[in-house]
C-alpha cells in the first residue's frame, strides 16, 4: 500500500514523543527564572498549605487518593478558582519540567514547572477586586506526573468555585489532539516543550467556542492497534491508557461517574497506519475502544474522526474502516486534512491555522448534531 509524504513524516515526528521532558531553552530559562523572582511577591500562604478542593474547580483527570495531593497528567487538566484579592499562588509538585498556561481574567501566560515541589505565584499586584485564575497543564503526560500540593493561596479571601459549564465532551486521541509543534513556525523544527500545547488543538479550540467543558485523553504516537515504530503491538494502545486516570500508571483506573461526557471525539488511526495496511487489525482496535466508550459512557454520541495528516491510500483506507463502524449512534467526522496552503508545525504536524480550521468543523458539526447554538 502507497504512503504519502505526509504520512511518512509524520511518523519521523512520533518517533520524538519519549523525548518530551528534556527540552531546556534560553527563552523558557528566562521564564523560569521571571517566575522564580516572583516568589519573593506579597503572596500571604501558611507552612501547612496541603490540598483539599475546597472552592476550586477541577477540570479533567485527578487522582486525589493521598491526602493533601491531587495528581494529574492528562494534558489540559485544569484548576480554576475565584477570589477577593490581589494576588494569589499555589503549591505544585512536579516528577519533571512541564508547561502551564495561567488565564488571569481571560489574559494568558507562560508558567513552567520545574521538578520538585514549589510554590508558585500566578498573579501578583491585582487590582483590588474580584477575579477568576485557570491554571491548566499544556504538555503531555509523557513529561510526568504533576501533583497540586496545595489549595490557592491568597492575600484575600477564595469564594466560591466557579460553576461548570452545563456542556461536557471529551475528545481521544494522539499527537494531534495532544498539540505536538502546534506552535512550531515549520516542518523542520522538532518537538519541543515550548512549540507544543493541547490548549491551541482543535478539541480545546472547539470546546472553547462551545463553552463546554473538555476532558482530552491524549498520547503522542499512540494507536488503536500499535503506536508508531511498532511492527506489532508492544505498547499500551490507547484503549489502555484512555481508561487510566494517571496515563502512565498502569495501576491507576478512572472512574468514569465522575465525568459524563455529551459527545465523544475518537481521533485515533494515524500511527496504526505508519507502515502501511493495517486494515483488519485496526478495524478491531477501532471496535474495542468504540465499544468500551458505549459501555462507560451509554447513549451518548461517538464520533470517529478521520485524522488530518494521512493522506491518498492511507487516508481512504481509514476512513472505509471507520465508515463500516457507523451506526445511528457512531458518526463518522471528517474535519478535512493539512492543506499546502496552511503551513506545517513542528515535525509534519498541524500548525494552528489547520488547528483552527479543524477546530470550526468540529464546533460547526457539534452544534448542529446537539442543538448547541
């Protein structure tokens, strides 16, 4: 079976996801230490800080089983918090270096997180007054695990937690759904910590404009059958680590009553198709995983996405298999393909001006199909 260009680069790009924790550059560095100098603001917190939920929001997967802690890896997981006050900080525990993106009010900024356990200001010299902060994990759950330690810690009074929007979807899939190089400014750049963010994806730009809630179960490189490199399976697909809530602990298992989606996004097939047909072996991990879904979660929609970077043969063949997988409750999506005309990020992957594109399909057929308008 023929391969195209895009197909053959974009599995050189997965091959670079295990890599994902040791990026370190002089513009992050400068970051890091902006935040570190930080510390010395007039943020007000106790010595016996520990985490307990209380007015805060949480968004995504946490694993909250150790008193004091709340541990998450899932790209996108969030917490969110309003308070009375001007400045405000939080305690967070890291395995390795990761990214987050803090929303103060609707503005937005770069916080990294190194490997320990720190205190960090998220806003410092507030005007007076009433404010809302979502702090979210941007990078991958291959960068490791991340702890919060702490509730926010004001130099006010936390009221209470914001409320949770009335729409919930939740979104499967691989490097495109996680951000890979989203940011990057062409093919050739490689993955990085700095050009990668789920927040800039389709899933979260479409949650965004539908003002829905999003939990995204996604892994760079991962397959329904067998991720990229692998002639046959070796490692966890993505039926496996979609039903964890820490992804890379295979002890840990999400309770899915916690969370109870009204639409389902499938975005997987592009690394089961890195070396050519796979088309049975495929056509029976697309069926596990769409089956486990209807079980966790009954009645809902599934929709089965055809991925944007496969392309001629490749891309035919996928979108057979998921053809034959439709049914009156399963829906076929194709949000389109990466166009010449877009541009690439990093490693052959959808740069934001795909991202964006795909991210108005996807909120245009969400909003038709379950009356969001």
């Amino acid at each position: 079976m023929k391969t195209s260009a895009t197909l053959l680069f974009c599995c050189i790009a997965l091959a670079s996801c295990g890599q994902s924790g040791s990026d370190t550059t002089a513009s992050s560095a400068a970051i890091v230490a902006s935040s570190a100098a930080a510390e010395t603001s007039s943020v007000q917190a106790t010595n016996d800080a520990a985490f307990t939920g209380a007015n805060s929001r949480l968004i995504g997967r946490f694993d909250t089983a150790e008193t004091g802690k709340a541990q998450f890896t899932w790209p996108g997981s969030a917490i969110e918090f309003t308070f009375e006050g001007s400045n405000a900080s939080i305690n967070l525990q890291s395995a390795e270096r990761v990214r987050f993106e803090v929303n103060v009010d609707g503005e937005k900024k770069t916080l990294w997180v190194d490997a320990n356990e720190t205190r960090y200001p998220l806003a410092t010299d507030l005007a007076p007054g009433k404010h809302t902060i979502r702090l979210t994990r941007v990078s991958e759950s291959s960068a490791g695990v991340t702890a919060l330690t702490s509730d926010p810690q004001t130099d006010g009074q936390l009221l209470a937690a914001p409320q949770a929007p009335d729409r919930q979807l939740l979104v499967i899939g691989d490097s495109i759904t996680a951000g890979y190089g989203v940011e990057g400014d062409s093919a050739e750049c490689k993955y990085s910590l700095d050009t990668s963010t789920q927040q800039l994806t389709y899933a979260a730009l479409a949650a965004q404009k539908l003002d829905a809630d999003l939990q995204a179960i996604a892994w760079s490189g991962i397959g329904a059958w067998r991720s990229y490199g692998e002639e046959t399976p070796t490692s966890p697909t993505i039926l496996t680590r979609y039903q964890r809530t820490l992804a890379t602990d295979e002890n840990s298992r999400w309770d899915v009553t916690q969370y109870q989606p009204d639409a389902i996004i499938i975005n997987i097939g592009t690394n089961d198709f890195w070396q050519g047909s796979v088309t049975e072996e495929y056509r029976h991990g697309m069926s596990q995983l769409i089956t486990q879904v209807q079980t966790d979660y009954a009645g809902k929609p599934v929709y089965v996405m055809v991925s944007p970077m496969l392309s001629g043969d490749a891309r035919s063949s996928q979108t057979e298999i998921l053809s034959s997988l439709t049914n009156d409750n399963i829906h076929l999506l194709d949000a389109g393909k990466i166009e010449a005309e877009d541009g690439l990020g990093c490693d052959y992957h959808p740069n934001l001006t795909t991202q964006q594109r795909l991210a108005d399909a996807v909120g245009e057929r969400l909003a038709k199909d379950l009356g969001w308008q």
